[in-house]
C-alpha cells in the first residue's frame, strides 16, 4: 500500500500495487472497516490518493493519469501532456480546483535511461506544465498544502543535494536550510503542512565523518528548527501531524523490531508507538490523520522481502 488520504470521520481512501495475482488494492474507510471497492475504469497501478473534501478525491497512476470523485462517481481527470516515458513521483490536491503533479520523465533510451524532472497543475482550464524549481534539477518528491497558493515540497536526492520549495501563488522559490546543515548530504522523504506556520519536514542526514542519522525539522513561519532524535534512528520516511503540534513518523525499522518503526514526537519528547506484529520487516510508506480526530491511518509493506511482501494498513485508534 502506497498511499492514504484522510478526509473526515468515515471518510478516507487507500491505494496500493498488486503482486504477480489480483487486481490492484483500493480501499475504502466508512467508519468502522476499510472494504475493497471497484476502482474507476481504466484506472491500472495506483500510486496516490490525495483531496480536500469527501467530493473532492483524487486518485493517480503510474503514468499520471489521473481520475476525479465528486462525492457520487468517478471520472476521469486527464493527465498532463507527458510522454507515455514520465512515471509519477507525487500529487497533491491543494484546493477545489488546484491540483499538482510531480514526474520523471526518461529522456534516454530503455537500455540507457535518463530523467528529467517535469511538474504540471490542473485547473478547471486544465492541465498546464510548470517549470520546475530550480534548484531542484532532480525533481519535486513529495508535495503538502496549507492552500492553492501555500503549497510546499521537497526534492532532491542525497547525490543530488535536497531542497524544500515553496509556491506563494507566482512563483517557485527555495527555502534556506539551517547553516549547521552546511557539508551535510541531506535526503528529504516526506513533508506535511499543517499552516502557514507549522511545516515538518523528515528525512535522513549524513554529516562528514559521522553515521547517517535521522532527520526532523519545523519550519516555524520564519525559520527552520532542527529536532534532535532518538539514537540509532538512521532515516525517517512518512510523516503526519498529530493534531496537537507534535508529529507521527514512520521509521526505517532500524532494530529489527516491529515496535519500533513508529513514532510520536509531541513538541517535546518522544515515544515508540505500537504497531501490529510483523517478523518481514515492514516499512511505513504513507501516514494520514483524520481531520478533527486522533485517529491515524498508517500504509506500507515489507519490501525487503520481494515476492513475499504483502500491503497492509494499520489504523490507530
């Protein structure tokens, strides 16, 4: 399972790939139970689901392809003009009728690939290509959203050097990272966006001559502040907002230790938090937070364990 959207109490959406049998996983939280559902014709290899609103849900492809939920159906939404050779990296829906799209896009061949990176939003107009950031030549990887002209991103890589961008409406435009990250190879996996004033930002860090370590930092609306982290945490890879100023944090399972690979750090401390039993290694891919509630809903599989992985979604209650 890759990714999950939480809209309102009984209202949330998961969406994942299938293995070598079956169709591909699509979820549906009413409440009480998440229940299989028919997903919108054509739809193949879901990798995202993002909205604002229970009629406002979109779903994407591998491809970018993209299809829309109003409340009662699903139609699709079109994609942006990219070449069948664009895969998607993230989307997000940033308002009623603004939606952003992240990709790479092979301009090499099969046997010698080469990517660049391409970005296009939706309007009731429709689709548009964006140029990317600019210090961003390896691409955007995550978006989040306060609002359509409050939308935040992470790009980047440890090779490439990572960057956190940020869309005021016009422009695309790099926010300075703290100056005790100078020299340091930073790779950012996750961001959410609570407000104007709260944005998270987790990933891993490794600093010359020291071990890779795991990544925290609030931006508070006018800097960034680094949160020290627990020892033997080598990477952060989703993270949510509790809802009461601290984050939730899906971890690299670092002990080998199924209770260890979520987190909760409330502004000042940490926590472990339990997790279902799972002896395969799971990984966190996707952490979302019922608006209103204290109920989160957490996606992944065990990927370091090839045809044997299996999805799954853990809900805290």
């Amino acid at each position: 399972m890759t990714s999950v959207v939480a809209l309102a109490p009984g209202q949330a959406w998961a969406v994942g790939y299938k293995g070598e049998m079956g169709d591909d996983p699509f979820m549906r939280w009413d409440g009480r139970a998440w229940k299989p559902v028919r997903p919108p014709e054509g739809l193949r290899s879901p990798r995202v689901v993002s909205g604002t609103s229970a009629d406002n849900v979109w779903v994407f492809d591998d491809d970018g392809d993209a299809w829309r939920w109003d409340g009662r159906r699903w139609s699709a939404g079109g994609r942006p003009r990219w070449p069948r050779s664009t895969v998607l990296r993230d989307a997000v829906v940033a308002g009623p009728e603004a939606v952003w799209v992240a990709g790479s896009q092979n301009i090499g061949t099969s046997n010698s690939p080469s990517y660049r990176p391409v970005l296009a939003r939706w309007s009731p107009a429709g689709w548009s290509e964006v140029r990317s950031p600019r210090s961003s030549e390896a691409g955007i990887n995550r978006f989040g959203a306060v609002a359509p002209d409050d939308l935040w991103a992470v790009a980047g890589s440890f090779e490439d050097g990572s960057a956190v961008e940020h869309w005021d409406g016009r422009r695309w435009r790099t926010i300075p990272l703290p100056l005790s990250l100078n020299g340091a190879k930073i790779d950012f996996r996750d961001i959410v966006a609570v407000s104007a004033q709260e944005i998270w930002v987790v990933g891993s860090v490794l600093r010359p001559g020291r071990r890779q370590a795991a990544l925290l930092m609030r931006w508070d609306g006018g800097r960034w502040n680094l949160v020290d982290v627990p020892a033997g945490a080598n990477s952060f890879g989703s993270v949510a907002s509790d809802g009461h100023g601290g984050v939730l944090i899906g971890a690299s399972n670092y002990h080998y230790d199924d209770h260890r690979i979520l987190l909760r750090f409330d502004g000042r401390s940490w926590t472990y938090e339990e997790a279902p039993g799972d002896n395969r290694a799971p990984a966190v891919f996707d952490l979302a937070r019922v608006p209103g509630d204290d109920q989160v809903f957490a996606v992944g599989g065990n990927p370091s364990y090839d045809e044997d992985s299996r999805g799954w979604i853990w809900t805290r209650r």
